[in-house]
C-alpha cells in the first residue's frame, strides 16, 4: 500500500470513528430528551446569557422555593456534541437534590467547530455570571453555587474554576462571576493538557486542541492552576486508565498550591458516573458528604 494510500484509509477510518461518535452522543440525547421531573418542581427553559441560540441554560427549581443553594451543570460530549437536557445529565440530579431545597441549572455553551475550548469556558463563565445575578429570580441564593460538569464539561470547570484565582477580578471569561462554594468535576481525561497531547491520545484531541503547544497551555486546567479558595472533587472512573492519574495529578497540584482537593475513584463507566450521580448509593453519599463541607446551608439541606 503506497503512503497516500496508507494515509486516506487512516483519514476515511477516523473520519468512521468520528461519525460513530456523534451518532452514539446523539442518540443518548435523543433518547433523553423526556426528562421526567418531581412533583412540585418547575423548569426555565432556554434562558439567554448571550446573543448565540447555544448560550442558554435551564432552571429546574421547586415551587416556592428560597435562599436555594444551586448546582450549576454543565454537560459533555467531547466539546462539540450533547445538550443541556439529556436525561444523563438532569433527571437524577434533579430528582435528588431539588426536593432538598436545591436548584439545578443545567447549561449549554458554543461547541466546535464554532467555538474551542477555551472560549467555552468562557461561555460556561458568562452562563454562570449570568445565572447568579438572576438568582433570587426563580428563589435561589447567587452566593452558594456549586459548578459541576462531565467529561468535557469537568474540563471547562476545572478551567474556569482554575481562572478565578489567576485572572484580575475573576474574569478571565470576560464578565465578573461571584465566588461560588465548589467544583465537582466528573470523570474528565484532559486536566493537564499538555501532558495528554504529548502522550498517546486519541485522534479525537487533534482536532479539539489543535497542534500548537502554546494552546495546550492556555485550555489546561493544571498550568493554569495557581492556587484559589474552591474546593475541588475530582470524581473518576477506575475502570479507565486516563481519568484517574489526571485527577490524581491536578488534586495533587491544587492541594500543594493552598487549596483543597480530593479524587474520588468508582468503578463505574464514563457515563454511569454522570448519570448515577443523583440516584441512592454509596457513590451519590459520598458526594454529599464532600458538599456537606462547603457550607452550612448546603450541609442542612442534605440531612
């Protein structure tokens, strides 16, 4: 096989893994977009932080509601797929932490091509600035946020959650936010970026991050990582090699630079450790019991 050869088929068959990809993303969304809610609970639909139809985020919230503390979700799917109402994504997490006296913001953000990550995070930034002036809105309290995200959401919270102690007034996405009580950040492979593109990695990473080293550095939570005030959960999958040693690293970084972290490993798959999160289980208990820490308020409501 001559070398042109050899290099389309690689192209063709990459091209495959890709559109495989994105009709298994999209296929979970499709099959999730019934999310089934609590009695008592309301939803927000599609409320704008931006010009862009993607800069929207949902508000699931119980009628009557006060002085909330609020989960701020930010979804995944390898930056350029998935949608802030996939059941993975809301339905336990709303079913659990809602009839507590929660809020549950799920939001969606540019993706690629349109957008790379690092305006991304950007984008979850302006969402979260957003959400917090408008919080006493729909009943919650805009100083007790907690930002979650999965997969490639982790990764633009770890970002931003890495910005707020390096960047002047916390805007680094280009609005002020308020500091918010925690980071939870599930099962994320791409916390030091550099170290992932300089290893073996999947094709996948060639075209989210490009190839130019100086851009690894500026969308990697890690070199970005300078110390702060949020505590950080780093929740993993034992089941796979990459997800753990990243978190692994990026706690032990943040912990040597003041902050607090921890890494929590579960043999649960990618997807289970997003939509698990909610349900009964040591796994749920013991994210409840790392929130607990945070707050008093947070601690209350989930006696």
């Amino acid at each position: 096989m001559t070398s042109q050869k050899y290099i389309a088929l690689r192209m063709m068959i990459a091209g495959m893994l890709l559109g495989i990809l994105c009709k298994v993303a999209q296929a979970d969304d499709d099959a999730s977009s019934g999310t089934s809610l609590p009695a008592g609970v309301r939803v927000v639909r599609d409320v704008p932080y931006g010009s862009d139809p993607a800069q929207r985020f949902d508000v699931y919230a119980a009628i009557g509601v006060q002085d909330a503390p609020v989960i701020f979700m930010v979804h995944g799917g390898a930056w350029m797929l998935g949608d802030k109402s996939a059941r993975a994504v809301v339905e336990n997490k709303v079913a659990r932490w809602v009839p507590k006296g929660f809020i549950v913001i799920s939001a969606n953000y540019r993706m690629l091509p349109r957008a790379m990550p690092v305006e991304q995070a950007r984008d979850v930034g302006k969402a979260l600035a957003t959400a917090q002036k408008k919080a006493a809105t729909w009943g919650g309290d805009r100083t007790r946020f907690i930002l979650m995200g999965h997969s490639a959401g982790a990764h633009l919270v770890a970002l931003l959650t890495a910005w707020s102690a390096t960047c002047d007034g916390n805007d680094c996405a280009g609005v002020a936010t308020a500091p918010w009580l925690a980071s939870v950040l599930l099962d994320s492979a791409a916390l030091d970026v550099v170290q992932r593109m300089e290893q073996r990695h999947p094709r996948l990473y060639d075209r989210v991050f490009g190839r130019d080293p100086e851009y690894w550095k500026a969308a990697s939570p890690f070199h970005a990582l300078n110390g702060g005030t949020v505590p950080i959960l780093a929740v993993c999958s034992s089941l796979r090699d990459d997800p753990c040693p990243q978190a692994d690293r990026f706690a032990a970084k943040a912990v040597s630079s003041g902050m607090r972290a921890s890494v929590l490993k579960q043999p649960l798959s990618h997807k289970d450790i997003n939509q698990h999160l909610g349900q009964p289980g040591d796994y749920t208990n013991s994210v409840e019991a790392f929130l607990r820490t945070v707050d008093a308020a947070v601690s209350d409501r989930l006696r």
